[in-house]
C-alpha cells in the first residue's frame, strides 16, 4: 500500500432543484474528509472532471434514463485522474483512469467502479471525457446505427460546435456525406465549424429564426438531421427534410433550461408525408458498439482525419461557471474543469 497525504476531497454539491436556469445558489463548494482506504479499494487524483447537458436534466426530479442528483451530495459524472493510493492489485498507484465520482478533486472506491486508461502522446487524459468517450461515441452512434448515413446524403447538424456537433460534422464527412450543414451560436462559431472541422456551410441560429433560414442554407433538401437542440431547430429540420429522411434525436438542450411550456414542432404531418425515421437514443443502451467505435475513432484520430477541441476551465472552484457557460454556448469542442495542483 502507497499511503498518500491526500486525506480530504473539495467538490460541488447539489443543494436545490432549478426552475429555469440554473445558478450559483444552485451549489455549494464542500470540503470532506476521506475515510481510510478499504481492501480493494483505491484513491483518485482527478485531472479533470466534465461538465455536460444531462446534468441539467438530473438536476430534476422525475422520469429519466438517468436517476436525478441527490442534493447534499457532490454531482457526480465523468472524471479522469491517476491512482494515488491503492488497495488493489488490480490498479497500482501511477494507473491513469475514468470513472464517474463527478464534481471533486479526489475520489476513491472500489477498483471496479475505476476503469484503467492509457496515456496517449499528444492526447490529454481528457479525451476520455469527449472525442474518446460519451462525446465521440455519440456522434458515431447517431450517423452509424440511429440515422444511418448513406454516401451522398445532406446532412445537418445542429450544436455543431460542441463536442457531439463537432465530432459528428467530421464523421459525416467521412461517412461519405455529399454535404454537411451546421447550426451554431456566433459568427465566430460559424467560421471555426468550416474551416477547422470541415463543413460545408453554417447557420448562425441567433441572427434570425432558424425556420426561416434553414430552407435557405439547404435548397436541396436534407436527408439527415443530427439533434442536439429540439425545439425550433427540429421544427425547421422537420420543414426540410428529403423523402425518407432520418434523425438522430441526440438532445434538446433549448428545452432545458425553460421554466415553462417549451414550443414543439407543429408540423408533424411532414414525418408521415416523407416517410421519415425520428429516433431518440441515449448512448448507454448500446455500450455494444463502443469497441467498434474505437477501432474507427483510434486511427481517425492519428491521422488526422478527426480534429477536436476543449474549453478548458481551471480548478473545481469553476466547475459552476464552466456548466452554466457550456448551457449557454461559452465552449467550443467539449468542457472540462482542469483540477489544479492546490485544489
Ligand atoms: P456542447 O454541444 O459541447 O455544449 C452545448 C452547446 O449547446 C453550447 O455550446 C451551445 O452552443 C448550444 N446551445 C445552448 N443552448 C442552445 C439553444 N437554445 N439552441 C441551440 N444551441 C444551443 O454539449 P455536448 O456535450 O456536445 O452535447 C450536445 C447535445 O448532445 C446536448 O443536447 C446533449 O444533451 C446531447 N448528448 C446526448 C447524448 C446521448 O446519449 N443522447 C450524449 C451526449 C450528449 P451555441 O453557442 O452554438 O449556442
């Protein structure tokens, strides 16, 4: 055993339920002592921990694929760090891993809830939290097994400067899309999402409805639509789509955050005229294609073919602000909380 002086945890607890948006009163920044390690147990240094959309969702009470936050306790979710302490063979001290004890600087239990990750060259541990993991494997899933991509197709894709969008505007790409067509918060956005990951063209949602300038952007037509939105920009999809087209329902982040009704699409009727194909999907339910997503996402990634970027915030004590600025378009590729060495 490797004893470690690192004894207490700082982390992010949940202590109320949001109407709306969320805010700083929504959370509390809390210092705990660790208990003594049990057998089989490890502690973890976390390097950086992720901030994502669902988190809002589990912010709620109610029916979710996902159990809500328990207020009083710190948020859990997606986290990388390095073994520093341990009671298992299975993971030595030094052992980089991922794990999901969320919104904290340490985290320890049992081996098995840790799982081993390999330092890649040039690659930051945090790709495990994005292009490596839930954010990349949602991209593949939505165009490979939930709206299959056909070479040729018109693609659009919305939160394409995010880490789905992103990720997923690459892929479509490669998957052979004869034109790809995002949607994004700012000018600034909209040059980033053509020049660095190679769409074809960008809507800037927030300079006009973008009913009225999807039809614009996309005069043939769309055979795919990647959701990350909901709301108004599946409506708009809704009004473009070719004959047979499919979504990927991937999120409705514009319906998040509404303290009241949020406004659907009210033309339905396209979905049975086109004969479309909507499908919602939350990617846990097919952790069986996850092996088969690296075996593309690993090569695509050393050669170049797949880009990506972070918005890096720095230390826990940012945690609050950097979620609330991803919900409000503040990243560009995935965000994550760096933790700091005096964290
Ligand atoms: P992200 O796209 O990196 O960050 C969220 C982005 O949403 C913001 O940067 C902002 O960009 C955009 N946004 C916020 N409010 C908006 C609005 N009202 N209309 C349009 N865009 C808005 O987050 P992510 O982690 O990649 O997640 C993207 C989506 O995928 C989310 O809906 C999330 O819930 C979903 N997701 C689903 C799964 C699954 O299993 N189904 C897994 C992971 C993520 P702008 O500056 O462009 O507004």
């Amino acid at each position: 055993m490797t004893v470690s002086s690192q004894a207490t945890t700082t982390g992010i607890v949940l202590v109320s339920r949001p109407t709306g948006w969320p805010d700083h009163t929504t959370f509390d920044q809390v210092t705990e002592v660790l208990p003594e390690l049990g057998d089989g147990e490890v502690r973890v240094r976390n390097e950086f921990v992720s901030v994502d959309p669902y988190m809002r969702g589990r912010m709620n009470l109610g029916r979710s694929y996902i159990p809500p936050f328990e207020l009083g306790e710190i948020m859990t979710g997606g986290a990388v760090g390095h073994v520093v302490e341990s009671r298992s063979d299975a993971l030595p001290v030094g052992t980089p891993v991922l794990h999901n004890f969320g919104w904290r600087t340490v985290a320890q239990g049992p081996a098995a809830q840790f799982r081993p990750v390999e330092r890649l060259d040039g690659v930051p541990l945090s790709a495990y939290l994005g292009i490596l993991g839930t954010t990349g494997f949602t991209a593949y899933l939505g165009l490979t097994e939930i709206a299959p991509l056909r070479p040729g197709d018109r693609v659009f894709i919305s939160g394409a400067a995010g880490a789905v969008g992103s990720t997923a505007g690459q892929i479509a790409r490669l998957l052979g899309a004869s034109e790809v067509l995002g949607s994004v918060g700012t000018a600034e956005k909209a040059d980033r999402i053509i020049e660095r990951y190679g769409f074809d063209r960008a809507i800037v949602y927030r300079d006009a409805p973008i009913r009225e300038q999807l039809p614009k952007a996309a005069p043939d037509g769309i055979d795919i639509y990647f959701d990350n939105v909901g709301g108004d920009h599946l409506t708009a999809a809704l009004d473009v789509f070719n004959d047979l087209g499919r979504a990927a329902l991937c999120g409705a982040i514009s319906e998040m955050n509404g303290d009241g009704p949020a406004s659907g699409p009210d033309n339905t009727a396209n979905i049975v005229t086109r004969s479309l194909t909507l499908r919602g999907f939350t990617v846990g339910r097919f952790m069986e294609f996850f092996p088969g997503f690296i075996e593309k996402m690993g090569p695509w990634l050393r050669n170049g073919d797949v880009v990506f970027d972070e918005t890096v915030a720095p230390g826990i004590g940012e945690a609050v602000d950097a979620f609330l600025g991803m919900m409000r378009g503040a990243n560009t590729g995935k965000m994550v909380v760096r933790i700091l060495e005096d964290d």
